[in-house]
C-alpha cells in the first residue's frame, strides 16, 4: 500500500510546523529569534515550550523524556524520566517544567573525562540545545542537549561544535560585510555526511566472536569471489536488503532525516546511504541517530549492521564522505563559483580561506579521521591517504594559477556532451571531475572530506573545519582591513597572490593512492600521519591549542582530556581486539586445526596401511602443513598474550598506544595470516564458526 510520504515525514519530530501550532504566537517568536540569533532563551518561554512539547509528546504515546547527548564514548547517551507526578490523591498527572526541559543532572562519574574530573565527582549538567529538534523514539521524548561537568568544562561532542559554529559564522559575516555585503546576518555550515555500511546475517555474526566484540573479523581467508568482478557497485538490490533499506528510509523519515539516496557499494555485504545537507549542528545530530536506527532496523530483519571502517580482510573498508559547505542566512552558498569564478571576489576569498585552513591545520584534519578501526582503512586502495591534500580540478586550479601570475583567464564556456548516439540527451558538463583519491576533495559548490571512518562521529572533523576557516578568515580580515572600497578588487587580488604562494603545496589533483605522490608530498613538507598514535600528538601541538583557545572552542584543559581520552580509546580497542584473537584461537581455531590434522593423519595412515602403493604425498603435506600452522600459532600466541599483559602495565597512554600500534598490531597481523592461510585449508564444517563466503554472500 502506497504511504503518504509527505505526511510521514518528520511525523515523530517536534518541528517548526509543530511549534508554530502549539506555541503562543509570542512564545513562539522568542524561540525562532533564540534558534536564529542565538539569543538568551528566558525561563518563561522554556515554560511555555515545555508544556507544549509534554502535549505533543503524550498525543503521540510518549510516557517518558530524557536529555540525549554525545559524551566523549563515541556513541549516545540517554537517562528516561517519565513525565508521571504524584498528586497527592493517589493519582498522578503527567507533568513537564521549562527548567526540567533545559537542565538535566546525569551522573557524569562513568563517563570519558580524561582528567578534567576525580572518579568520585559524579556532577554533570546537561543542557537542551534549542537548534536541534526533539524528536519521539520508542514512546520517550528525546531531547538533544550539551553535556557538561561540574565545573563547567565540555564533555561532549555537540558543545565544542556549537561553539566552532558560533565562531565561523562571525568571522564570515565579518568578513563579507568588509567586501560590501551588508545584508547577511549569519553564516552556517551545512554538511552531508554519507554513510558506509555492511549487513550480515544475524544468526552467522552471533557464531563470530570477532565479529561480536570487535565488529570486525581478525581473521578469514577470502571467500572465492570478492570485489574483482565490480558487479556489486550500484547493483541491484537483493530482496533483503531491499526490503531492510526501505524499512530503514521510512523510519528515518519519521524523524525528519531526510535519507536520499541508497545503493550498493563496492564491496559484497556493503551498502551506502546519503541523506540531503542540513546544518552541520542538525546533521550530527542526524547522523548520530541513522547509525542507531540503521543497527535497530537490521535486527528487525534479522541482520547485523556492520560500522567499523575494516570489518573484512581484502575488501574495501567503510567511510564517511563529509560534504561541507558554507550558506548564508539569506540562502547564497559561498563555495558556489557562479558563472564567472575569476572574477567572483566573493567565492575566492572563501576559497581560498578553505586551501590556507586545511595546508594550516592539515595535522587537525587528519586528528580528527582517527581511530583504531580507521587506520586499517587510510592508506588502503579503497580510501584516500593519510596526507591531506586538496582537489580543485583544472578550471579552479587554473583560475588560482591565473591570479598568481597575473595572466588572463577567460570566461570558459560550458560544455555540452555528446555521447554519440542521437536519441541520448546532451547535457552540461560539469567544471571538475572527481577524485576519489583526494582527502578533501572541492565537488562543484562544496568540499567532501573524504578521511572519516564509517562509525564516528561527524561533530569533531567538522568542529576542526569550521575552526580553522574562522582562523583563516580572521587573517584575511586583518590583511584587508582598512581598505577603501574603490580599493578592494586590487586588495583581494594580492592577498589571493600572496596566499596561492604560500597554500599551494596543499593542492594536489592527481593520484592519491600512488607512491610518487607519498615522495612528492614529503617533498612539499605534508603531513604523512599514517597510524593514530603518530597523529594524536599533533592535537596538543602548541598552535592547535593556541588556534583552539584562541576561538573560544576548547580551554587548554579540555584540550589535553580529549587527547588522554582518543589515546585511551584506541589502547583499550586494541586490548579487546587482542584478548580477542587470543580466544577465538585457543578456544575455536586451534581445536579446529588440532582435530582436522589428526583426521587427515589417522585416514593417511589407515589407507597407506590398506593399500603400501598408494601415494600420499598430498594428505601428508597437508599435515605438515597444518601442523606448522599450529605450532606458530600456538608459539605467537603466547607472545601476544605477555605484550598485551605489558601493554596493561603501561600508565602513559602515548607510550601503550605506541606500543599497541609498533608491537602488539603487527603480531596480531602475524596471527591473522597464518591462520587465514591454515583456514583455507579446512572444511567449513570442522571450523564450527563461519567463513568471508558465507558472511559476505549469505544474503
């Protein structure tokens, strides 16, 4: 049956259109000029929303709220508090206060914090954020807020992003009045983040400890069949991914996510979804919740979504494309070319801003994609490198070279394509290619940042951005300022020379992924930051904690948790995936080859007893084979276990992340060769958990 999808969507969402009809028109205003200008929200109009949220809610099953927020876990958080109050009488009545809807009081103890609290200060603050809507999921009222300590300090994703935010839109509307444009107010990010993803048959990732504690296989031989073939890409859809994704989009549009395109992706079992821009506050807000309901609705089908960035050996790894953009309040996208680029002052000011933030803060780029999971995935033929560099294409990097030189540089006319055949359309040619080798790459009227893994969280790449463009526009303000207006074309003119000059070793449009760009980048003086313990000590830098400080983003104090926290979260994930592997070989594997051997001995023996002539050569290879395996697992074994016990020892979280990543990741690389080379070699029965061909094609 045919759904209304207009009417579905953002059926579960108190939104504008909602507000606009529960609110007192006054209160009403107050809110929209607090979402819009980021002005003081009064205790009166908390009120008044409070009860028209409690309203909607209850008309719409609710029975519950809870103050949803992101601490520093890498997932969401919630405590649910119904709205029940005791009257007095016996009953209740279903209550819910303006300074209920603006604080909550969660227990911040067990939570992230990297120093900046003593375990046994349990205090922290949650505050509702206005500009991302509430939303109803499983009968409770979700409220999207920040999350602070104590004392104040951020302990969350959404509180450092907000502010970066805040600071971007003032040093752009700054900046674009310096240039005449008196009538914007306000400049927001817009981001679309498109989001990677595996599905698995449920009842098979259950027989996958790997799978189940790591999200990511540690070991396998390849299935038969992998990508080679390049069938899966935007292939068509089997019925059970089918019917999963168009689940998946209803439930999305549901609560105002506005989900756009799915297909297959490269690999077997690997899907993409994309969903239309929103503000980048919105957005991470959005993408938080699709990764949960994506995880919810496979279950529903009795599948697994998979987000870690390398779930499978020889295969492509899942990312995260984090379209950016920048808009004005009046609707004018500043990384639009326009018809003219050359000579559109407008658009090369922020373009250029863009180049010097990223060759500045490359370091903070590449901080912000780390992760234990993710490192499996840079450097690898299916994801851009570790060094971030920009793509521009010809037209916009031949515009830039123009003003470097001071040559002319005409209006190129648009192309129209002929593909040959009479009955096809022609159309426009766009003015760049892609390059899906490029970190950070300009598409047209925005940049894709193309380094984040499949499961993390958008806020902090975004925060970074947005921090490091204000940075770069706050010198340009200074270089231009003073200027008179006649003046400025001229102006703008040396300060996009003087930048080219100096940003231009960022710029690369070639080959991301070949080994003449890795010495050529070296040569330039980029960054290589190939592991996240190599990148995680650039955060602390003294011009990062200067720029962080500088725009009011982070105190020194924050600064440094978030590194102690990114440090101890990639120790303890390589503790796990270790303790892991450990037991899955000693437990699963070894057993396996142990009786397979003995199998394939004792029914050698018993022929060549049977029949002296008979040729064995094989089975007896086989067995010393299968034997030398054992003995080289069982011997590394052992030596995993004592560097992971060492590993535990170490109080300096650099130094045990740094040995995590130089000695106890490449024995487990060891393990996980020669036991994907001695599973190949077994019957998938006699293995008792199962196989890439079965995880990968069972759909």
């Amino acid at each position: 049956m045919a759904k209304n999808i207009p009417a579905l969507y953002g059926s579960l969402v108190f939104n504008d259109k909602v507000m606009r009809n529960k609110l007192p028109k006054d209160m009403y205003k107050a809110l929209r000029k607090t979402i819009e200008n980021g002005t003081h929200l009064e205790l009166d109009v908390a009120n008044s929303v409070a009860v028209a949220m409690k309203e909607w809610a209850v008309e719409n099953g609710a029975t519950h709220y809870t103050h949803w927020f992101q601490p520093m876990t890498g997932f969401t958080a919630e405590k649910h508090d119904s709205f029940i109050t005791p009257s007095g009488d016996g009953e209740v009545i279903m209550d819910f206060s303006g300074k209920e809807l603006i604080k909550g009081e969660p227990d911040a103890s067990s939570f992230p914090s990297g120093g900046l609290r003593a375990t046994f200060e349990a205090r922290g603050y949650t505050a509702w954020d206005p500009t991302s809507p509430a939303f109803i999921k499983d009968g409770t009222l979700y409220i999207p807020t920040a999350f602070c300590s104590y004392s104040g300090e951020a302990l969350d994703k959404k509180t450092p992003l907000l502010r970066s935010m805040e600071t971007l839109s003032t040093e752009a509307v700054r900046m674009l009045k310096l240039l005449g444009n008196d009538t914007v107010t306000g400049v927001s990010t817009t981001i679309g983040p498109e989001q990677e993803y595996f599905l698995v048959d449920k009842e098979l990732y259950k027989k996958r400890k790997d799978l189940v504690f790591c999200g990511r296989t540690l070991f396998g031989a390849p299935a038969p069949k992998g990508q080679e073939m390049e069938d899966h890409y935007f292939g068509t859809l089997k019925p059970r991914v089918s019917a999963y994704m168009h689940d998946l989009d209803e439930e999305l549009w549901k609560l105002g996510i506005p989900a756009k395109t799915k297909h297959n992706e490269v690999a077997p079992a690997q899907h993409e979804l994309a969903p239309i821009f929103d503000t980048a506050n919105v957005a991470v807000d959005h993408n938080q919740l699709t990764m949960e309901v994506m995880k919810k609705v496979a279950d529903k089908h009795g599948l697994v979504c998979l987000l870690h960035e390398k779930p499978f050996e020889g295969i492509n790894g899942s990312g995260k494309h984090n379209n950016w953009s920048l808009v004005t309040n009046d609707g004018v996208n500043l990384l639009n070319p326009g018809t003219t680029p050359a000579q559109n002052i407008q658009f090369l000011v922020f373009l250029m801003a863009v180049i010097k933030a990223v060759d500045d803060y490359a370091d903070l780029m590449r901080v912000s994609a780390c992760g234990a999971g993710n490192d499996h995935r840079l450097g690898g033929n299916e994801a851009p490198p570790a060094i971030v560099s920009i793509f521009l294409g010809d037209e916009l990097s031949a515009v830039l070279q123009s003003i470097e030189n001071d040559t002319y540089f005409g209006k190129q006319e648009k192309i129209q394509m002929n593909i040959g055949a009479t009955v096809l359309p022609h159309f426009t040619k766009d003015n760049t290619d892609r390059n899906r080798t490029s970190p950070f790459a300009f598409t047209g009227n925005k940049f894709e940042f193309r380094m984040l893994g499949s499961s993390a969280s958008v806020a902090n790449p975004n925060m970074v951005l947005n921090t490091a463009v204000a940075e770069a526009l706050s010198q340009f303000y200074k270089e231009l300022e003073g200027t008179a207006p006649e003046d400025m074309e001229h102006a703008v003119h040396e300060l996009i020379k003087r930048a080219i000059r100096k940003h231009k070793k960022v710029i690369f449009n070639g080959n991301g992924y070949s080994e003449e760009w890795v010495a050529e980048a070296e040569k330039r003086g980029l960054y290589n930051l190939a592991s996240t313990p190599e990148a995680l000590p650039r955060f602390i830098a003294d011009k990062n904690v200067e720029l962080f400080t500088k725009h009011h983003i982070f105190t020194k104090e924050e600064i440094y948790s978030r590194y102690e926290i990114l440090l101890e979260n990639y120790v303890k994930t390589i503790g796990i995936e270790s303790r892991t592997l450990q037991e899955m070989l000693t437990k699963d594997f070894l057993p396996a080859v142990s009786s397979y051997t003995g199998t394939v001995a004792r029914d050698t023996a018993s022929r060549k007893a049977f029949l002296p002539s008979l040729s064995t050569e094989k089975e007896e290879k086989l067995v010393t084979e299968l034997t030398a395996a054992y003995e080289t697992l069982t011997g590394k074994l052992e030596v995993l276990k004592q560097m992971t016990r060492e590993v535990d020892g170490i109080e300096d979280m650099q130094k045990a992340a740094d040995a995590c990543h130089e000695k106890v990741l490449p024995l487990m690389e060891e393990l996980r060769v020669c036991a994907s080379d001695a599973e190949a070699k077994i019957p998938d029965e006699i293995l008792g958990y199962p196989t890439y061909d079965q995880l990968l094609f069972s759909l």
